[in-house]
C-alpha cells in the first residue's frame, strides 16, 4: 500500500508535505485540489454573502436560460435521437457482457433498483409543487387557474422528469456498460469510458483529469443542491411534528446529525445497516404514495393522469425545444432548463450505478426497462402527489397556491400531508424517508466523488476514509450555504451552471458509444453470417425448382 511506504520527511518543503500526504493517501490531486478549492471559495461567498447572494443567482440563471438554452436543448434532441434510434436497430441485440454470460439480475429486480434510483426526497417534494407552480404560470396559452391550466398543470413537470430526462442516464450507463462489461476493463472515473482519450501522452492525460474534474464539479452542484433543497422540507415537516421552531438552529442541527451518520458508517462499519434504511425507505417512499392514492379522488387521478399523458405525447415535439410557451424566459423554460442542469449532474452517478446492475443484458433491455421502470417511477409520484395537491386547490380544501406563494414548498408539503388521515404517522414516514434519503445519497456520492478523485484502485479497493470525509464535509458546507442564501432560484442557477460542462461530457460519451457498438465483435460475426445464410437459402430455392 502506498500509504505504509510513503513516508514524509521533518524537513521537507510544506508543498513537498503535502503532496506526500494526498500520495500516501492514495488522492489524485490534479482532480482533489482545484475542485476542493473552488467548491470551498463557492462555499464561502455563499454562507457570508447569504440572502444577499439570491438576486445575483437570479441573474445568473436569467443569463443562462437566454444566453445557453439551445446548447442544452441541443444535447437533449440529439441524445434522445441517438437513444431511440440505437434501441430500434441491430446494435440494440449487443449484450453487456461476454457471450454466454447471464444477466445479474431478472427484469423486475433489476427495474426495482432502477425504479429506486428515480424516488428521493426531491421528487416528494417537486412533484407537488411543481403543478401548483404551472397553475399559475400555465404552458401551452392557457389563463392562470383557469380550466385549461387545471389540465396542463402536470404536462411539463412529468416532462421534465420523462423519456428526455432518463436518456441522459443512459449516456453514462451504456458507456461505462460496455467497457465494463464488455471490454472487461475497470471504470473507476468516467474517463476511462471514453476510447478517445485512452492511451499515452501528455495531452490524452491532461484531457482525461480535465473531464475527472468536470464530472466531480457537476456532481458536487447537483448532489450539493439536492441535499440544500431537501433540508428545508425536512425541517419544516420536523418542525409540525414536535413543534421546535422552523430556523437556522434546526436545519444546522439536522446537518450536524447527518454528518454524525455519515461518520459512524465510514469509521463505525455501518454501511450495511445504511443499505438496509436505504431499503425501508423506498418502501415508506411507495406506502406513502400509495395512502395518498387510495384517499384522495383515485379514480379522478387515474384519469387525470392519462390525460396527462395524451397530452405530453401531443406537445412532446414543443417541449423538446422547450417551446411549452411562446417567447424567452418563460417560467417553462426556467424550470427545463434547472431540470436539463441537473439531470446533466446526476448522469455520472446513475449512470455508473445502472452499469454496475446491467451486466448480461442487451443494449435494447437497458434502454427500455430505464424509459418503462425510471421514467414510470417518476411520473407516478407526479399523477399521485401531483394530482392530489391540485384536487386539494381545485376543491378549495387547502389554498395551497398560497401557502406556496407566501411561505414555501416545504410548507406546501406539510399542508398537503396534515389532510391525510393519521397526519402525525404521515408526517414521520415521510420525514424518516426524505431523512435516510439524505443520509445514503451522501454516503454513495462522497464514495464515487471520492472513487473519482482517487489514485488508480484495484477492483476490490476503496477510497480512503480521510478522502470520503473530505468531502461529506464539502457537501455539508456547500448545502450549508446553499440554504443560507434561501430562494429555489438559487437552486436551479447552481443546477445550470453544474450541468453546463457535461454536456460536452455527454457529446464525447455518444461518440463513445457509437465507436463501441460499430466496431462491436457480435455485430461484425453477424454481418459475416449473414451474407453466408443468404447464398445457402438462395441455393437451397434454386435446388427445390429444379
């Protein structure tokens, strides 16, 4: 090991020192360092500057949705395109693995995980909110609260949240797949899924920790917004609870607790009871869901679902090109383009955690079973929550318009949950979940951003514990000062602007993809067999004339 023979000389230079201790704790410092320092600096100006900080986020993501937009838009259409037409071809049948090799998993456990990939604290929260938000900014020409905008108010939401979204994932997953599993190579960063930048010399490295670095940044912006989003709701829904005052002293207790977790799993081995609360609250997550579906107007959110649906599928060419509403900056567009951002941020996490599960499947079952399994699991928390909140509204039971307006979407989540029956064991399964949620997506993404900015690991090996912790506490300041500055434009400027880079991430990883599934050995047999099969059936007919 590195770290038992590395030792680091008393009167050595301090710049010396320290490349020493990140050596001998097995930490690539060209990717630790800057992405350390830049997400400490951002971390600073966000905590001192506060609230202060919101009207320059607005104008940054103002900025961004005018100035940006058709490159976000661009990678979307194009990677969709690429998806949908790769799924419908020949190269659709190439397996994920050596051949003979069976699949890990049957379809229904694999699409439970990846299911379990698409339910967070996030989309408990957004899901009903966001109806709420196109009420009163509705797409497609429709009046605020008017009938029309009653109908159109989930069309977006599960957009943003549907097909487009989940192909980003399958950038990362069907990339790092099939070197994986097909080339039999280690992934331990994202780069070492793109052939391009395989091989030696200088530049092919300083390229390769460049994209280390860009991945490491947009996750850190994506993960770091989820945790700075969620805290809020959770804290606001403790506060209903137990009473204790909704202000900064809790939400820095929740974070204090959640670093406490985090510690005792690395130094105390509790990862596998984190897996096991990791389980439970998927199935908190869908009882939830359930209740709610089997006590609100079930039968009028099924129906408005479907509804839903039919008109997604009509508008879905507008919304591609992210013309839900006519003219630029739209509330629409915002919302698209936070959600092209961070969805862009996720793609290096999902997509190596889909990888890992795929081995033994085809191109085509993957693609598939994330747009049947992913994308089914998202829109059913929308048509659900979704639904419900709008009933709640239309029916004039909660005035949560209001609510969201004046006080929040954390407060929108309380309101809705205390119509429920039983509101008190509602509000701590929902809580417990949104809290496990928090405490394992920290836990998995300081282990991969850690993975990333590690030094080359064996198969079985795993990043140091100084380099995990490094950087729970990068998340925890980071989200510290994200929900300091207050404000969800403040969370969709971060998404954006962390989603920016992996874009062009995304383009190098299609044409990863496209060099792997053209040059494919199975595909290649196949095109020799072919003609083959072809000579013996015309001479088999010429021998049955004569």
């Amino acid at each position: 090991m590195r770290s038992q023979v590395l030792q680091v000389p008393t009167h050595a230079h301090p710049k010396l020192r320290r490349i020493i201790i990140l050596k001998r704790q097995n930490v690539d410092r060209a990717v630790f360092v800057p992405t350390m320092i830049l997400f400490g600096i951002v971390s600073l100006v966000l905590i001192i500057g506060g609230s202060a900080v919101q009207q320059t986020m607005n104008a940054v993501l103002s900025f961004l949705t005018t100035k940006t937009e058709w490159l976000y838009v661009l990678i979307y259409v194009i990677n969709f395109i690429f998806f949908m037409a790769l799924v419908m071809s020949k190269y659709g049948r190439i397996k994920l693995g050596k051949p003979g090799v069976k699949a890990d998993y049957n379809g229904f456990q694999w699409g439970s995980m990846v299911f379990a990939t698409g339910i967070d604290a996030s989309i408990l929260m957004l899901s009903a909110t966001d109806p709420l938000q196109y009420l009163q900014h509705p797409a497609f020409g429709a009046k605020p609260f008017s009938s029309a905008a009653y109908v159109y108010a989930n069309v977006v939401g599960e957009f943003n949240w549907g097909p487009m979204a989940w192909m980003i994932f399958a950038t990362a997953t069907i990339a790092i797949a099939y070197t994986m599993h097909v080339k039999g190579k280690h992934v331990q960063r994202l780069s070492a899924a793109i052939p391009l930048l395989q091989g030696p010399g200088r530049t092919r490295h300083v390229l390769r920790q460049l994209i280390d670095f860009l991945v490491v940044f947009g996750i850190m912006g994506g993960i770091g917004s989820s945790i700075g989003m969620e805290i809020p709701v959770i804290a606001k829904v403790l506060s209903t609870i137990t009473g204790v005052p909704d202000n900064i002293y809790l939400k820095l207790a929740l974070f204090v607790v959640l670093f406490i977790l985090f510690a005792l799993t690395v130094y105390a081995g509790l990862n596998k009871g984190i897996k096991k609360l990791s389980a439970w609250h998927i199935y908190l997550a869908i009882g939830f869901l359930v209740i709610v579906l089997l006590v609100g107007p079930t039968m009028k959110l099924i129906g408005g679902e479907g509804q839903t649906l039919a008109l997604m599928v009509q508008h879905f060419t507008a919304m591609s090109f992210n013309k839900a509403n006519p003219g630029v900056n739209s509330f629409a567009q915002h919302q698209t383009m936070f959600y092209w951002g961070w969805w862009l941020s996720y793609m290096p996490v999902m997509g190596l955690f889909i990888a890992r599960i795929s081995r033994g499947k085809t191109i085509r079952q993957v693609i598939v079973g994330m747009l049947t399994y992913g994308v089914g699991g998202c829109l059913s928390f929308y048509a659900v929550l979704g639904g419900y909140a709008l009933w709640l509204q239309q029916t004039g039971t909660v005035n949560l318009v209001h609510i969201l307006n004046t006080q929040g979407q954390a407060s929108v989540l309380a309101a809705l949950i205390q119509t429920l029956p039983m509101k008190m064991i509602m509000l701590v399964m929902f809580c417990l979940s949104c809290f496990v949620f928090l405490a394992t997506t920290i836990s998995s993404s300081a282990f991969i951003v850690s993975s990333f900015t590690s030094l080359k690991l064996s198969g079985t090996e795993q990043p140091t514990r100084w380099n995990r912790m490094a950087w729970v506490i990068i998340f925890i300041v980071f989200s510290l000062g994200i929900v300091l500055v207050g404000g969800f434009e403040t969370v969709q400027a971060i998404c954006t602007i962390a989603g920016f880079p992996l874009i062009f991430v995304a383009l190098l990883l299609l044409h990863s993809i496209y060099q792997s599934v053209m040059t494919d050995p199975s595909v290649q047999r196949a095109n020799l067999v072919a003609p083959a099969n072809e000579r013996r059936e015309w001479m088999r007919q010429r021998l049955s004339e004569q």
